[in-house]
C-alpha cells in the first residue's frame, strides 16, 4: 500500500486507498475496522506520540473514528471519506496551533536577543529584527488549499512575501503559474532556488533576496 502525498485527494484517490486497505482485511470486504484503517500509511505520517511533531496523536485519531463511526461498526467508503475530511481538517487545526506556539518563541526569543544588542549599531539591530517573524513551513494541503481558492493556473503570477523555501511558488509554478518569492533569510532564498531547480520550474520561478517591506516589485 502506498500513502497518499498530500491531504487534499480527491474521492477517486480515496476510493483506490480504501480499497488497498480492503484487500488488506483477512478476507476481502467493502468494509474496514478501526486498527486498519489506524495503519493506513498516509495517516500513520500524521501520527506520533504527544510532544512529537506529529500533527496527531493516535488516540486523537481513534477518538475521531468513535465520533464518526458506531460502535462495534465498520467504514464503508462514505465513511473513510468523512474520515479523511476530518483528519484534514484536525490536521489544519494542529497546524495552525504549532504556528502559534512557534510565533510566541521566536517573538519572546528575539525580544530577549534585541535586549541584549542595545546600543549596537542600527544595522545589527535590523538584523535581529529580521526574526521576528519565524519561519513557518506550509503543509502541502494548505498550499493546495490556497492554490485551489486563487484558482491559480498557467496565465497567472503569483507573489509570495516571505516565500521561506518556497514551497508556494513551485507549487504554482508547477500549474503553469510564474511566481515571485521575496525572502529576507538569505539561506532560505538559496533554498527555494534549489527547490524550484530540483522541481524542473525554475525557468518559472524568481526567488529576490530582499526586505518584502521595501522592495519594489513594479
């Protein structure tokens, strides 16, 4: 069985993986229990225990099968789709939350560090205020996301202000789109230059070291 690559599948995809997972039963059926579809690779990437990284715990997943799912039943495919739906959606939320955590870091971070620099010269002091903003990788599902409700495609340029390794600019790129990234961090810049060249869409992408507050982009 292999894992789908990103959270935004269409019900097609769903439809292939859950019938990998059917085959997977003891006898083939149209129905899957809880602890298959609990090993069902694409959501055992999202899985880890509390504190890890992991944007689930596994008991957050089974609690999200008892809500949906009645006891002693098992998923049909409508169900493996609310399933997926919502482990989407809780998957957004976590998201959302470690950006959060990570933002109030870097912030009490940076304060503390700007603390320390007083009286330096006003050009270090630019420097170390460069991270205030940290960055914040965007999981694939929200890029598709956010491509999907632009609709963006091959007669659009897209921009992205503080593109960090630029993961949204190739992933528009890889539509049709040309897309500009401005990125403060210079090893970031160098990143999504090698992320769009290694992407083959670098003919479509422009990545400018620069501060996105001050950089004129006519």
């Amino acid at each position: 069985m292999t894992g789908i690559a990103s959270c935004e599948a269409d019900f097609l995809d769903c439809s292939k993986h859950f019938a990998q997972l059917c085959h997977g039963e003891d006898d083939v059926t149209e129905v899957i229990s809880m602890e298959t579809w609990l090993g069902w690779p694409w959501l055992q990437e999202r899985l880890g225990p509390p504190g890890s990284k992991a944007l689930l715990t596994e008991e957050a997943a089974r609690a999200i099968w008892s809500q949906l799912i009645p006891e002693g039943s098992q998923a049909t495919l409508s169900d493996f789709v609310k399933l997926y739906n919502e482990v989407c959606m809780s998957c957004k939320k976590a998201t959302a939350i470690q950006a959060l955590l990570r933002g109030r870091t870097g912030r009490r971070s940076a304060e503390r560090t700007l603390a320390q620099v007083q009286g330096e010269s006003a050009e270090h002091k630019a420097t170390v205020e460069a991270r205030l903003a940290p960055f914040n990788p965007t999981p694939p599902c929200a890029v598709t996301q956010a491509l999907d409700a632009l609709t963006v495609g091959p007669n659009d340029v897209l921009y992205d202000l503080g593109c960090g390794d630029g993961c949204v600019l190739v992933a528009a790129a890889a539509r049709g789109a040309r897309a500009v990234g401005v990125e403060y961090d210079v090893q970031l810049a160098e990143k999504a230059r090698k992320h769009a060249a290694d992407a083959g869409v670098a003919d479509l992408v422009s990545i400018v070291h620069g501060d996105a507050c001050t950089i004129d982009l006519a």
